[in-house]
C-alpha cells in the first residue's frame, strides 16, 4: 500500500471504499476497493476531498490481505487439529438472485438505486 497524490493515481487500484455524500441526494461508496482510478474519476475524487489515495502495489515479498487473512486461517485449523473440507459457495439464506444482479450492475455504472437495496 502506497500513498500518492490523486492526480497521479490513474492506472492504480484502490486499497479502501471511498463514499461520497451529497447532502440530501447522495450517501453511498462511490469507489470501492479494488477499483482501477480512470481519468475521469480524479475530478470525482478531488470534489469528494481526496487529495491522496492509498493504492495497492505489489511489490515482492507482500501479500494480499484477503490471502494474508486465508492463510492464517489454514494454521489455526492446523494448530486446532481440525479437519476441513473446501466446498463450493453455499449460501445459507434464499437469495434473489435477479435483484442482487441488478443492484450488483447499478453499482458498477455508479446509479443508486434503492429499489434494489431490499
């Protein structure tokens, strides 16, 4: 993780969330992390007061916190003598799998829309 000025971030991803809030109309995560910075998004960003952003680079010897997080887990189960078994993705409640794409695509063009937020 590295901190650059914004204007030079183009090209690189983010390592947070950045939420945006226009007062009345606007309240959500307008970059979220792992988003590659385009030109068009530093006007955005500056407006929002971010004059530095932390972005991810890979350098040798770093991890990935999500990996990071995963591996440590593998050695507490080790240590604790549990046998586990990767399974593919289940997901415990029902889900809505029409609203959760279409809220999943209005978040990706950058429109809010509450309807899908249920």
């Amino acid at each position: 993780m590295r901190l650059i000025k914004t204007e030079d971030a183009v090209g690189h991803v983010l390592c947070h969330d950045m939420t945006q809030i226009i007062k009345d109309q606007y309240k959500d995560a307008r970059f979220r992390k792992g988003h590659v910075v385009t030109e068009e998004d530093i006007p955005v960003l500056l407006s929002m007061g971010k004059e530095n952003l932390y972005v991810w680079e890979m350098t040798p010897g770093m991890v990935h916190e999500n990996d990071a997080a995963e591996r440590l887990l593998d050695v507490w189960l080790a240590q604790q003598d549990y046998r586990v078994k990767e399974l593919p993705v289940a997901h415990l409640e029902r889900q809505h799998w029409g609203r959760k794409i279409a809220a999943f695509l209005l978040r990706k063009m950058g429109i809010k829309n509450d309807r899908t937020a249920r």
